[in-house]
C-alpha cells in the first residue's frame, strides 16, 4: 500500500498541556505531520492563535456560545469552523483522519473516543480518564475494531517499551513508578492545611490543573493503576505502586524469570508524545535535550504512604469490584478537585467527597454506554449535593 506523505492527526483538547505539547512535536515533524483538526472546550483565543499558526482543515470549540467568536476570527482563512461536542466525534469518523491524539481532560474524552475507535482510527491516548471510566466497554469495542490504542502517559508508554518484544504470559508484575507529588514529605496531619496554590507546584512535571491535583492526593496515580489494568489487561493485584521521587524510571515489568526491565527519560512530556505517535515501530530522531549522568546518579525509590493518600486504595476498590464503580470514583473526583481549585473545599475533603459518593450511589456491575452516562451525572449531582 502507498503509504502517504503526511499523516494527518486530530488533536483533541489542543489548547491543554497535552494538546500543546503535541503541536510542539507537530512543528518539530512537518513532513511526517499534518494537525488536521484541532478542538477545544472553552479557550477561544489560544485555539484561535493555533489554527491562525498550524492551520487545520477543521477547528471546533465545544462550547457553542464561543462559536461565532472563532469563526469571525478565522474567516480570512480556509478553515472549517465548527461547535459542540457532537461535531467532535463526527470529525474523528472522517477519512482524512489517520490518528487521533485524545488530550481532552476527564470523562468529556469518552464520546470521541468510542466514536474514533468505532471508526478503526489509531489512538495516541492521553485521556486516561476514558480508560478509567469504561475500560471494560472500551476494551470489548476494540476487539471488533482495528484501532490501535498508543499510551501517551509516559509510565504507560514506559510499560509499552518494556514490552516489546516478550509474551504477555511471561509478565509477572507491573510496577507502576510515581513522584510521590507535592505533598510527599509533608506531615499527614497538615494535608487539610494545604491549598490550590501549594498543590500546583508539582516537583518534576509541568501539566495541567487538574491532573496536578490528581497527582498531589495520588489520585492521578489510581488512576494510572486502572488505565495499565486495560491497556495492558493485567489484573489489579499484580499491578504494585512505587514512589520515585526523580521521575527518570518511567515504569518497569517484571517477568516470570525474575528479571525486571525499566524505560527511563527525563520528565518531559513531549518524549512519550513523540514516541506514541512513532507507532508503530518507529522512533523520530530528535535534537532535544538527552538525558545525562547527572540526572540518573541518585534514583531512589520508596514504598507510596496508603494512609496519607486514601484515594490509591479506593482506586484498587474499583478495580476489584469493577461495574460502574470507576466511573463513580471520577466523577466523585472532578467535581471534588474543581471545588478544591476554587477554594470550596479542604485538600483533605477531596477523599471524602469520593469515598462517600462511591458509597453512596448505586452499583452496576455490568454497565452499558447508557449506563456509564447515567452514572457519571448521578454521582456528580451526589458529590455536589457534598460540597454544599
Ligand atoms: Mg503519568
């Protein structure tokens, strides 16, 4: 088959951290790349500056009332504008699309990504939450589709190296590394003290608000449990959490022989984002800063603290019990973690708020779309009701 030029590729969520980055690798390979759509929830003016700079054949800002705000502004050039959620996943179905780069934040990633999958388009994803809410669904989906589904988190694209190359039977265990975030020595008892501003200041990673958050309660790192659980179907109890404050071994599989193999790399988003959307099996040379002795002469590595960071264990709860009990744990979550960032609510309260909602709305446990619909608006209005 005669292999196009360029691949064109629909960003979803362009405007976030993700969605930079990967125009950032965009104009590093601009004869292997071509950003065909570019899509945002509510940033008008950077989605603006990006389409005016990368020129896509399509742009869709999800908010509808922004609408006519991007069209005018990009009227002088040929570019189709479009709005809402709905003209997302009908452009990811399209024939010019080649791979879809799901950047989005939360459960908002879903519809589109069942859509892109449903339309065998490859998936660089880096919205782990799809994965976290219906990872059973989606997994059933992708078995009747040719859909290819890339990690772009760089412990599950650090899982995926590892894993070239051997047989699946021969993993033993997963071990998933993680920072430990912004609060990893600080005393247990001063966490309700802690504010938005003092959890933004991740150590290592530059990343958007919300997964910052995510990271400091290590939620984020739950999360990452379940989305390595599908990607990779490796049950939950042979998946082991490590803290690894350096952030340069990116994640390591055990095998049945005993042997270990990590990936390392600097923290640095754009080396996954490069190397998911090499796949498969190609890796893009690039000029960028290597990593050097110095920053791998002093790796530590420590056991995560489950009494500080609750929400690790009722990640694995989810992962036991499986259903819609995921779902709930997210949509607990968003609504806990925006609260937080606007002041509403303690750090300590986050974990409250999803461990009551997880008690508190109904278990499926064999949901279908529908389902996970219902549930996800159910437990936001339950966490609400919470915060009041
Ligand atoms: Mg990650």
């Amino acid at each position: 088959m005669l292999m196009k030029e360029r691949r064109n590729i629909a960003i979803l969520g362009s405007t976030g951290s993700i969605g930079r980055q990967t125009l950032d690798i965009m104009t590093e390979y601009p004869t292997l790349f071509n950003p065909w759509l570019l899509t945002a929830n509510s940033s008008a003016d950077l989605l603006i500056e990006q389409a005016r700079k990368h020129l896509p054949a399509y742009v869709v800002i999800a908010k509808e009332n922004l609408y006519e705000k991007v069209r005018d502004a990009l009227s002088d050039l040929p570019i189709c504008v479009h709005s809402g959620s709905e003209a997302i996943s009908q452009l990811v179905t399209s024939n010019e699309v080649d791979t879809v780069v799901t950047a989005m934040v939360g459960y908002s990633g879903l519809e589109s990504t069942i859509a892109a999958i449903n339309a065998n388009k490859d998936i660089a994803l880096a919205n782990k939450e799809t994965l976290v809410v219906a990872g059973q669904l989606i997994t059933e989906l992708l078995k009747h589709s040719h859909s290819a589904l890339y990690p772009v988190d760089s412990e599950h694209g650090a899982f995926y190296q590892c894993l070239v190359g051997e047989r699946r039977e021969d993993v033993t265990k997963l071990i998933l590394t993680a920072s430990g975030g912004p609060f990893r020595n600080t005393p247990i008892e001063q966490l309700p003290y802690m504010t938005a501003a003092d959890a933004l200041k991740h150590p290592n990673w530059d990343m958007g608000a919300k997964i910052t958050i995510d990271s400091a309660t290590m939620m984020n790192k739950g999360f990452e449990m379940l989305e390595a659980k599908w990607l990779f179907g490796i049950d939950h109890d042979r998946i082991e959490i490590v803290v690894h404050p350096q952030s340069i071994v990116h994640s390591m599989v055990e095998f049945c022989d005993g042997s270990v193999k990590a990936q390392l790399g600097l923290p640095d988003m754009h080396l996954p984002i490069r190397y998911a959307l090499g796949l498969p099996g190609k890796r893009l040379v690039t000029d960028s800063h290597k990593m050097t002795i110095d920053d791998y002469c002093n790796l530590t590595f420590e056991r995560p603290d489950f009494e500080k960071f609750p929400l690790l264990t009722a990640a694995y709860t989810a992962a036991r019990q499986g259903g819609n009990l995921a779902c709930i744990m997210n949509a607990a979550n968003e609504v806990a973690v925006a609260a937080f960032l606007h002041d509403r609510i303690h750090f300590t309260q986050i974990h409250d708020i999803v461990a009551k909602t997880m008690a508190g709305v109904p278990f499926i446990a064999s949901p279908s779309y529908d389902d996970y619909v219902a549930t996800n608006n159910e437990a936001r209005s339950y966490a609400e009701s919470l915060i009041q």
